[in-house]
C-alpha cells in the first residue's frame, strides 16, 4: 500500500536556515525599469485579424488581466508595484504585434473569470490553463505548455523521472487535491498493478517546505508547478529539473491567453503568438525568465483542454 504524509508548512525561513545558497542577482531582473525586456514590431496579419466590430476596453489599447502570484510568471518588482515577469513580457510582445499599448490590471488569480465575463478586461494572461470546462465560457489561445515539474537535489543520483516506474519507490512531494497528485496517484496505480513498489507520497503546504523536503534529503522530488521550481532552481542550484509531465496527463492542458467567449479577438491573439514563435522573439523571452522547456511549438486557438472529472 501507498503511504500518506501531511505535514505542516515550513516557513520561508526555514528554508534559509537549511543552507540553501544565496540568491544570484543576475539571474532575474526584477527592477521596475526592465531594460533588457523583449519586444516585437506590429504583425499585419493578427492585426487584420481583429473583428471590426471588436470593441477594446480602451482605444488602442490592450488591457490584460494579470495574477502576480509568483516569479518568473509574475511577481512584483523591486518597486512593489510594477508588476515583472514573463506573462507581464509577453502580454507586452502581444500588444506589440497587433499595435497597441498595454494596459496590465494586477488582480487575484480568483478573480479573472468575473473580471473578463464582465467586459474590465480584454484579456487574462496570467498562467490560465485550457480545461473543457473553462471552454464552454470562454476562448483560448495557448502560450506556453502546461508543466508539472519533478526537481530533485542539485547531487542527486537520480537521473531522470519521465513515466510512472520512474517513481517506484520514491518518496515524493506534491500538494494535496490537484492535478498533480492525481497525476503521481495514477501513476502509482499502474505501478503496484504491474508488481513494482509504492511511491510515498509527502503532502506540504508551501513552496518552502517543499523545497526543504527536497534539499534536506527527506524526500526524493518535489512534483509541482514547474516555472516556480525552474526560478528556484536557477537562483540558487539547489535543485535540478529531472523530468517534465503535461498538467493534463495522459492528456493536455496547456496555458492561454484567455477571451471572452465569441468575443472574436482569439484567432488574433492565436495569429499574434504564433508571429512571435516564428520570428524568435517569444524563445528571447522565454530564454529570459529561465522557462525555455515550457516552449509551444505553436499556438492553437480552443484546443483540447483537460477534461471534466
């Protein structure tokens, strides 16, 4: 049988006590200016894509809903309220190539279905996974794939964990009631079916106590998010990325730019993302905030999304 562990956060305190390296400040711009940020000449074709009869929240101009919820997706800069990161960048690259200004409006990640029915918004760029559920309200234009990470310790044996008998007798992290654990439960299934060992599973309650759990050898991996572990893992190198599974596994469920429904501005959004994969300027950006494994090939407008369970 499994076994099953909730422990209490650690603080982020704790984690500094551990011995964790210090943090390398060329690694990440966090500065309000943002001189090395990316951008993108206007795109004819997403802009021609435009319904003409699409009104924007403000005349030439691209408002975007945003959750600055943790770097390098967003966070606040140094400032506290300019708001960094790479959806902030890319939502910048987007209103480039259909020749607006942006207008980013930070709110609560909770808040955005709300916000975006209701017309404040044009758009939400903010780390929105495509789900069938979500479909059936609003449109998507997909960006960046939707990752779960498995990080390990900077010297850890362990060399690659990929599929489910990768974590037969592992002890590993996650956060209770979430596609990741779903996921690592599935896998776990398959495991014991086919005679090999049960995985441990350690359920915390932050970032930091994940991350202690990790570097201090009381579990193998920590199987979550992956672009808040990638920023942990290039600021200080206590971890390393040992393997990457889809959000939506066995099938997908990537993260988009998200509209109102019928709204009509995604194909143009879809166009848009699409320009800036083929002319390099998306890898740049991606490449800046240390998120090249999360790179689409290309974008797709209401593609497949994760299922109703």
């Amino acid at each position: 049988m499994r076994k099953f562990i909730r422990i209490i956060a650690a603080s982020a305190a704790s984690l500094a006590l551990a011995g964790a390296p210090a943090f390398a400040a060329d690694q990440f711009d966090f500065s309000p200016q943002q001189a090395g940020r990316v951008r993108a000449a206007r795109d004819a074709e997403a802009v021609k894509a435009i319904p003409k009869d699409f009104k924007f929240v403000k005349e030439g101009v691209l408002t975007v809903a945003i959750a600055p919820f943790a770097p390098p997706i967003a966070t606040y800069a140094t400032d506290a309220k300019t708001v960094v990161g790479f959806d902030p960048d890319f939502a910048l690259l987007v209103a480039d190539a259909l020749g607006l200004k942006l207008d980013l409006q930070p709110i609560a990640w909770a808040d955005w279905p709300l916000g975006l029915s209701s017309g404040k918004y044009d758009a939400v760029i903010s780390n929105v996974g495509v789900t069938e559920l979500r479909k059936e309200k609003f449109d998507f234009s997909t960006y960046r794939l939707g990752l779960h990470g498995f990080y390990v310790r900077a010297d850890s044996p362990i060399k690659a964990i990929r599929e489910p008998r990768d974590i037969a007798g592992l002890t590993i992290v996650t956060a209770p009631g979430t596609n990741q654990e779903r996921i690592l439960l599935q896998w776990n299934k398959q495991n014991t079916t086919a005679g090999l060992k049960p995985v441990n599973v350690i359920y915390f309650d932050d970032d930091a106590a994940r991350i202690l759990a990790v570097t201090t050898g009381r579990a193998h991996a920590n199987f979550n998010p992956n672009a808040p572990q990638a920023y942990h893992a290039a600021k200080d190198g206590a971890i390393r990325l040992a393997g990457t599974v889809n959000a939506g596994w066995p099938l997908k469920s990537d993260v988009a730019i998200t509209t109102r429904k019928d709204s009509g501005l995604a194909d143009a959004l879809t166009i848009a993302a699409n320009g800036l994969i083929a002319n390099g300027k998306y890898a740049q950006t991606l490449a800046r905030w240390k998120l090249g494994e999360e790179a689409l090939a290309r974008a797709e407008t209401n593609p497949p999304g994760l299922p109703k369970y």
